[in-house]
C-alpha cells in the first residue's frame, strides 16, 4: 500500500513539474510578412523548443497596416502594461518607446559580451545607436536597410525599353516617362491592366512609414532634410511643393501610378500588374513566393538630378527585437536567450546568413559583413551590390516622422493629392496649417 502511494505521489510530483514547464510560454509577436513567419514556425520556434525542454514560443502575426495596424496595437497592449515578451518593430517607435519606460535593457552577458560597449562595438560604427540610450542597448537587429529600384524585365522587354543603368541613378522625370509607356488599359474599359510605378502606399495597405520613406527621400533631393527646420513647421517651401508634385505627375500626368489599381506589395510585381518599386532587400524572396520564375533588374533609388551629387539622397531603417520591460525578470532573460539563438551569439554568423539568405534582412555585424559567406552571397547575387554601394554613393538618413502626429499629418496632404487631385502647393498650404496646429 506504501508502495502505491508513493507511486501515486511521484506521478503527481511529475505531473506538477510538467505541468510548471507547459506554463513557460513566451508569447512573441512580429509584423505580417510571409517570409518571416515561415522562418519563425518552421526553423526558429520549432529548433528553440526543442533545445528548451518546457518552453512554448507563442507567435502572433498582425497586419503591418490597416484599421488596427501593428504599430498601434503594439502601443496599445504595452501601455497598458501588458504586450509580449518580445517583438519586432521599426526605428521610428524607438524614441518614444524607450522615454516611456516599455523596453528592457538588454544583458549583453547572454549574447556572449563582456559589457555594453563590446556589444555595439561588434557591429558597424553607428547602426547600433538607433536602439541605444544611456550606455544602455534595447534591441538588436532584425533588419538594416535601405531602397533601391527593383523593375520587372519581362514588363520593360516587352515594351522595347532598355535595362536601367546599375552604376548610376536616373531621374524622376525618366522614371516616370517610362512608367508612362509600360501603362495599359483594358481597350474596351479603358480600367488599367498595369501600370509603371508603385509608391509604398495605396488604398490597401495604407502604410504611414511607406508615405514618409517615399516623400521623404524626394523632399530631400530638393534641399529640406525635414518637414520643420529649426524647430518650426516648414511644408509650406518650394521643397515640400516640388516633392508633392512629383507624386502628382506620376498620378496625373504620367499616370505611371495608380493607388486604387495595387493590391499587393509582393504579387503585383512578379506577377505583371506593376512594372517599378522601390523595396528593400527582403522584396526578392517576397515576390518569389509568389512567381519564382520572376526576372528583375534592380537599379539605384532615382534622383531628381542624376548630374548633381548634391541630389543624391535616400533613406534608411531599422527593425529591432526589443523585450518588454513589465515581462517578469525570468520572462526577460528567456525572450533574451530567444534573441540570442536566432540572431546569434558574439562571433556567430550561421544565424545572420540565414536572415539574409532566406528573407534579405541584413543585420550589420562586424563578423558577419567582413565574412567570406557574405562575400560570396555579393558574388553570387551581384544585384545585392546595390544596397551595399547605396551607402557610399547617397547620403541616407533615418525619417524622423512617420507614426506620430506630423506623419499623419503628411499622409494627409499626399492622400489629397493621390485620391483627390488637389494641386501640391494648396496641399502644402493645409499640411503647414496641421503642422502649426501641432506646436
């Protein structure tokens, strides 16, 4: 009878020890992006599960735009103190995350550093310092990058246009004489087939960081780095006027662009619906996913002037795995060790390749960019040069507003250009207005 009890006590000893380690869960949530959710549910929850015996990884994919976009609901659940463990998100959400207290630091002894300083050091002089504050880092790198040209060659070929040049960027104006040529309708309709160009932002994926990357970037090749200079509201200038109006002429009087004709960021494209986009490296394993047989050429973002040095200007972003700071300790360290196994430890560059090859998201390692499999991947893949040689040939910047009060602002004033037809200069008039309205 003894012996039976103490059977029975061991199975409900095991049975609470199992049970303890089914509760560890660690809920992670991330943007939707097929890639990346592949890669998530199929190499790195499943691997960390099985070398963390008891551990359950949760994720949660969540429209990057839309009524109830990402960024909202992330700042939504964590200002309520609530939210994942760990997630993903871009640069743009870093200042204000971090001055209200969301993030946690993260212990550099996990990823194999000694201190801080040795951590920021491992990677590229700068990167590291959009996720930093006080000596202190809250995120690593789930991508570093910036835009280039990507064109469908089947769409120019047929049309009897020449490949772009890879070595020199072309202007506006050719951009979109030529999105002019590759426009089609139907003959009997007159409804567009396809068209020449996408902007990042359309009737359905209204992206505000899409709005102010491609404004921003046409803004700056006029001379204005932002919408205020010193301090001051400034979207009534001839550079906010004449970026406007680029967005005009290739709604109008090309009418390379449609926002209404797009669907999808990763179908039209490879599929034949839109001949131009600028994207970042993870585009090319987006669109095969959708036809891998899709020829494209890729060339630098355009210009305003191809023959001033002074005009050529572009953006960049980040994104960053960032742990919240209300998780309990124990729930920090483990979203830590996460981060860890699938971006890498000090020195490791198995994890880094892996973003890159499969998704196109560069993490700017020291280790990793001066490797030979990065050299290599250049050699193989020489279209991949563009992102690299983008840095020494633009002058790139972080957009300082996106998601907050002037970004809305800014989607407004290209909303009444693209669906409404308003002339840039009285859209610029009303964007100065919201602007002051905000000081």
């Amino acid at each position: 009878m003894r012996r039976v009890f103490w059977i029975v006590s061991l199975m409900a000893l095991g049975a609470l020890v199992a049970s303890a380690q089914e509760a560890r869960v660690l809920e992670v949530w991330t943007h939707e992006f097929p890639p990346l959710q592949d890669a998530m549910t199929n190499k790195w929850i499943p691997e960390f599960e099985a070398a963390h015996p008891g551990v359950e990884v949760h994720l949660t994919a969540l429209p990057f735009a839309g009524v109830v976009s990402y960024d909202v609901k992330l700042l939504a659940s964590l200002s309520s103190g609530e939210g994942p463990d760990l997630w993903d998100m871009g640069d743009w959400n870093y200042q204000t995350f971090i001055d209200n207290g969301f993030l946690a630091p993260l212990d550099p002894t996990i990823f194999g550093y000694a201190s801080t300083q040795e951590l920021i050091d491992s990677y590229a002089p700068g990167t590291l310092s959009v996720f930093s504050r006080g000596g202190q880092v809250y995120a690593l790198f789930s991508e570093y990058n910036t835009l280039a040209l990507f064109y469908n060659l089947d769409m120019f070929e047929a049309a009897g246009i020449a490949p772009l040049p890879s070595d020199r960027p072309v202007s506006w104006e050719q951009i979109g004489q030529i999105g002019q040529q590759l426009r089609r309708t139907d003959p009997v309709s007159g409804v567009p087939t396809q068209i020449g160009y996408q902007f990042g932002f359309f009737a359905s994926f209204r992206s505000a960081q899409w709005y102010a990357q491609n404004f921003y970037a046409i803004m700056r090749q006029y001379g204005q780095d932002d919408l205020y200079i010193n301090g001051e509201p400034a979207a009534n200038t001839e550079a906010v006027i004449k970026a406007l109006q680029v967005i005009y002429d290739f709604t109008y009087t090309y009418q390379a662009y449609d926002p209404t004709f797009l669907n999808n960021w990763f179908a039209d494209f490879p599929q034949g619906r839109v001949a131009m986009v600028l994207a970042g490296t993870w585009f090319v394993p987006a669109i095969r996913q959708n036809n891998p047989n899709v020829r494209f050429g890729v060339a630098p973002h355009p210009v305003v002037n191809p023959d001033d040095p002074a005009t050529y200007q572009n953006i960049q972003w980040s994104w960053g795995w960032s742990v919240n700071a209300s998780s309990s300790p124990e729930q920090q360290s483990l979203a830590q060790e996460f981060m860890a196994f699938m971006l890498g430890k000090k020195a490791e560059i198995d994890q880094a390749f892996y973003w890159f090859n499969n998704l196109g998201y560069t993490q700017p390692s020291r280790a990793f960019l001066d490797s030979a499999t990065y050299a290599e991947r250049l050699a193989a893949d020489p279209w991949l040069r563009q992102w690299v040689d983008a840095f020494n040939i633009f002058r790139i910047g972080y957009v300082p507003h996106s998601y907050d009060e002037p970004g809305a602002a800014l989607v407004r004033a290209i909303d009444r250009i693209i669906y409404d037809g308003m002339l840039p200069a009285d859209s610029a008039r009303l964007l100065q207005s919201e602007l002051a309205r905000l000081q």
